[in-house]
C-alpha cells in the first residue's frame, strides 16, 4: 500500500521546504575545516551575553512545563510597543506564527496572496490548509501593492502575506506605501505583515507599524527573535494584532509551543538593546563590505534593507558548489525562481572576505 495516498491530495502536492546544510555535515562530506557559513542570516555575533545567561538559568527548570500562555515575555513585549497581552501571540519562531495566521483563518477552496520570490513558508503554509496560493508578479524583486491588493479583492482572498524587508530579495516598502495599502484594502482581508528583519532596518528607513494597529485590525504584525536577537535556534517569535485575531491565532496554538528557555532567552534579548544596536552597526559595515566587493567584482546583485544580499552570477550552483569546496556556505534561490542568483549572509568582517575572496578565485578559474 503506498501510504501518501491516505494525505489530502494538497499535502501530498507539498513540496518541503530545504534548509541550508550546516557546517558539521560539510565538513565529514568534503573533509576539510574551518568553513564559513553564510547561508541562514544567522547573527554572526551569536546572541546577547544576558540572554545566554538568561537561557542557562532556565535550565534549572527543564523538568517542568513551559508557561503556556508566555506572561513574563508578553508582559516584556507589552511594555515595549504599548499592547496589551491579547494582543500578543507567541510562536516557536516566526514561522509558526505564519502557519498560524494561515490555520486560524484559511481553509480547503479559500485564497492567499503574496508576491513573487517572497518567503517560501507562505505558500507552504497556504497549500498545507488545502487554500489556494496566488502569487503576485514581482516589481524590481519586490512587492507590487497596488498588483497584490486588486488581486485579492478580484478573487476574494482572505489574507495577503507582506514580508519587509523581503526574503530573499531584501527589497523594502516604505512606511508610507504600506500605510496608504492599508487604507485601501478593505477590512475583511487580514494583512500578515512579516518583519523579521525589521531590526536591520536603516534609522531613516524605519517606520511605526505598531502604531498602526489601532487603525487596522485586520493587520497581524510578525516579527522574530532568531534575526537580530541571535536566538536562532531556541526558536521563538511573536505577532501583535487585535484581539480577535489574536484570539483565533491561540485557538490553533499548540499549548507548550514556546519552551522555557527560549521565553528566558527572548525576555533578557529584548531588554539588552545595546547588543540590538551592536549587530545592526556590524550588519552596515558588513552591507557595505559586500556590496563594495561585489561591484568590484563586477557583479550584479540587489540592494537589501535585510542582513543578507543576493547576487547574480552565471552558472549559479556551479559556483554555489565550488564556494562549498572553498569553505563558504551560501544560499542557492533557484527554488524562488531566481535560478542565475545567490543569497550570501552578511558574516563578520574575516568571514566575509573569505567570501569575496573565493568568489575572485572562482570567477579566475571560469576564464
């Protein structure tokens, strides 16, 4: 008996999302050391000394059940953006959070709509509640609005997924283009405004979206501890919305989804914001550190308000394999329709010079 056969025939269509190797596996692979990977946008600095110290406390209770309803960390988040804790949902990283909004309010014959070489999970997410997926033709690498929100209206889709800035693109939309999409969009269609890269964003670049929900309650605002904070694999997340949204997002929450030491780790995160500003200073040097290279290089890359760039190159995962052979790990994106481009994480300042370096080398050796 071939047991798929008992899936929806819309699982059965998924096809799962591939995450980057890790440096362990590469090294007993290609049997070499001291190999960079720069294919997550993982924080090069690690994570906050408090939080660390905060997650190792945390230990010391590890045969006990996690707090289930998050007080300590919503009440760290409620003071930070002037919420209240209906408000807040917490997630075992921001892609919970995306597949929650999806469970709580799609189902078998409903639409999505997000863009072009947006984040994969939200057509995950989509296909794995039997909802169709319409995505939107990209503008510059980006999100079309105004595309998006005829879109939706047209064919009567329930939520449109937004990610600023863009993965894997680092595209980004102004405060004052969204805002005005908001006030156009009508009220029964929920807006997952996904912003893990949020804190990479320049000063000049920010924008209030909090602030924002007390004039649009169909808007559910995603963001991440694994970006900026360094929490990567403690795995936590939150979103902020109304809270009825918020009421239905818990219905499908799994109980204990957030364990107790990542909800320790997020709460000494939050609080520690000279380390936030520490890795947005390391992510501008880095930006400009690449990007720099990369035109010197003669490459073609687009430019990102994320902590990642991606890159075009002839002969993609012809390069992305010799990278690997070299001792950088990097991201391919042929799976986001952009089979001639590379994703490359913003490392330190060794890491990436190693990089650009391998790159000169490789392209000498394609003459």
């Amino acid at each position: 008996m071939n047991y798929s056969e008992l899936a929806p025939p819309y699982i059965r269509a998924i096809a799962p999302y591939q995450p980057g190797k890790p440096i362990s596996e590469l090294e007993r692979e290609l049997g070499i050391t001291g190999i960079v990977k720069l294919a997550s946008n993982e924080n090069p600095l690690g994570a906050s000394a408090k939080a660390v110290a905060a997650a190792r406390a945390a230990l010391d209770e590890i045969g006990l059940y996690p707090d289930g309803n998050g007080f300590a960390l919503k009440d760290a988040l409620a003071h930070r953006y002037g919420v209240a804790h209906d408000q807040i949902v917490l997630g075992n990283g921001s892609n919970d959070l995306l597949e929650l909004a999806a469970r709580a309010f799609l189902t078998v014959g409903d639409k999505a709509v997000y863009a072009d070489h947006a984040f994969a999970v939200y057509a995950l997410a989509t296909q794995a509640v039997g909802a169709a997926g319409i995505s939107v033709a990209a503008k510059d690498f980006g999100h079309d609005l105004e595309a998006m929100r005829a879109a939706a209206v047209a064919r009567g889709a329930k939520i449109i997924f937004i990610a600023n800035p863009n993965n894997p693109t680092g595209t980004f939309l102004s405060g004052g283009a969204l805002y005005q999409f908001l006030r156009a969009l009508p009220a029964n269609i929920l807006v997952v405004l996904d912003e893990a890269y949020n804190e990479y964003l320049p000063v000049e670049c920010r924008y209030d979206s909090v602030g924002w929900l007390r004039e649009f309650p169909n808007l559910i605002i995603s963001r991440t501890f694994s970006k900026a904070y360094g929490l990567a694999s403690l795995r936590v997340g939150y979103a902020l919305g109304n809270p009825q949204v918020v009421d239905m997002m818990n219905r499908v929450r799994q109980p204990f989804n957030v364990n107790s030491v990542a909800q320790a780790a997020a709460v000494a995160a939050l609080q520690d914001t000279d380390f936030v500003q520490q890795t947005f200073a390391l992510n501008q040097r880095g930006m400009a550190q690449l990007t720099d290279g990369l035109r010197k290089l003669g490459l073609e890359y687009i430019s990102s308000s994320g902590n990642f760039v991606s890159f075009k190159i002839g002969g993609a995962m012809r390069v992305y394999r010799r990278l690997l052979e070299l001792g950088v790990i990097v991201r391919p994106i042929a799976n986001y329709d952009m089979p001639d481009y590379l994703r490359v994480s913003i490392g330190l300042e060794t890491q990436n010079e190693k990089f650009l370096s391998a790159l000169k080398q490789i392209q000498g050796e394609m003459k």
